[in-house]
C-alpha cells in the first residue's frame, strides 16, 4: 500500500513539473516571439503597387479599422479625391468624392447601415501615438469642427472613418493632431506619381486664387484593391462611436438662436 501510494505521490508530482514547464514555456515563447505587424497591400489601377506596414501597437483603432475594411474589400475602387502636392494624396470616401465613408454594415456582417467614427488615437486627444508625420507615413483623415467653436475639439479629434491619407513629404504641423497608424515600406515611387496627376479646384470654390487648395484630381486614381496581411493576429474590430452632428449642432446654436 505504502509502495502504491509513493508510486501516486511521484506521478502526482511528475504531472506537476511537467505543467509548470509547459506553462513557463508558454510565456517564454510569448514573451520572445517575434510579432510581425500587419503589411497592408494596396494595388492602385495603372500606377502600381504600395506596400505599408501598420503599427498596431500606436493605433490599434485605427489599424483594427483599417484591416476590417480592407479585407471585406470596402476600399477596392475608391479614389484618390485629394491630392496636395509636397503635402499628402487622400483616399477612402465610399463614392469618391470625399464626403463619404464607411459604415458599421461595412466592418462586420449583420452590423447596421449607421455611420460610425473611431477614435483619435494622437496626443492632443490623450493618446501616446509617437509617430512623425514624415514622408510615407499613413494617417487617418479627420474633420475639424473647432472653425465653428472652439468647444468643439473633441467632437473634431474622434471624427476619423475610412479615409486616409499617405504623406509625400514631412509636415510637423500634423504632429500629435492626427492618428498616424502605418507607413509606406515600397512603392513610395508609386506614391509620387500619384501626387503628380492633374489637380484643380473643387467643385465648391468659385474664384480660385493663391490662398485657396488645389486638390482635386481630373482623373482620380483608382484603387484597385487594399488586402492586409496579419501573420495569424487577430486585430479584431475597432471600437465605433456615434459620429458628431453638425447639422443639428449647427441649428440648435445658431439658426434657432437667431430666429429667436
């Protein structure tokens, strides 16, 4: 009896050295496993091919974002609707004109048609993205409604969706203001022929002048196709918020106030 129990007693602890190594192994391989980020693959129709690495790690919304979209094809044959030169080409609106974007519908199956936006993930909005703003790198395209009032900074930093934009030459000014989330690792030949096509004013400016943009392609480049390689990760879905109405914003604290 006392044989059968120390018999017990040694496979009791051989189990247990065996799943404390197990265990301990399971962190190591963790803990020095080299992580891959995601390349995302962009096609751009008779330009060629951009290759960008994404950087989960300083925007996991805006990457988790971008996977999402274009690997249910919601980029494949938008256009490029800005281009700056010396600044930065901007694609991603669902119609191409710029005004349009993504919705809850195009992140997952079964999600409502709503608008959403996600997060900026930057300094200015409590955000430790360290990521310059230099040539080639990747930030989300956001909206500034702080022209209409100050107040309204955050409804301003949170207003990012589908649209990005690709820089073709360093700009500080975007520093720790917008999510920066990737950057161009081939192709920026690619990219700078892109920023050479034909621009002109668009179509809301009447009398264009030495102050006003030039920014809107004759013929917009079409992308093709964005596909996202993970290496296995699972970056899963950002998390979305409730985009900021500026037409009743607008109409509650001006155009009631002066009917009054």
């Amino acid at each position: 009896m006392k044989k059968v129990q120390t018999i017990l007693w040694c496979v009791a602890c051989l189990i247990i050295i065996v799943l404390i190594a197990w265990i301990g192994y399971g962190y190591y391989k963790k803990a020095t496993m080299d992580v891959k980020n995601p390349i995302a693959t962009m096609e751009v129709e008779n330009f060629g091919t951009i290759k960008m690495e994404l950087y989960p790690d300083q925007a996991p919304e805006a990457v988790a974002n971008f996977i999402a979209l274009a690997n249910r094809g919601f980029y494949n044959g938008t256009k490029f609707h800005r281009i700056v030169k010396d600044f930065m080409i901007q694609t991603g609106s669902k119609d191409g004109d710029g005004t349009t974007g993504a919705k809850i519908s195009d992140l997952k199956d079964g999600g409502e048609d709503k608008d959403y936006t996600i997060k900026g993930e930057f300094i200015a909005n409590g955000v430790n993205n360290t990521i310059k703003f230099e040539e080639g790198v990747l930030g989300v395209a956001r909206g500034d409604y702080t022209q209409y009032s100050p107040d309204l900074a955050e409804e301003s930093y949170n207003s990012g969706n589908s649209q990005f934009f690709i820089m073709t030459k360093a700009n500080t000014s975007l520093n720790g203001q917008y999510t920066a989330f990737g950057k161009v690792i081939e192709g920026m030949d690619v990219v700078h022929k892109i920023e050479e096509v034909e621009v002109t004013a668009g179509d809301d400016v009447e009398s264009p002048d030495e102050n006003t943009e030039v920014s809107t392609p004759v013929n917009p480049p079409v992308v093709k196709s964005i596909t996202v390689e993970t290496y296995g990760s699972d970056y899963g879905l950002p998390n979305t918020l409730e985009p900021f109405d500026y037409m009743t914003w607008f109409y509650e604290n001006y155009y009631s106030s002066s009917a009054e």
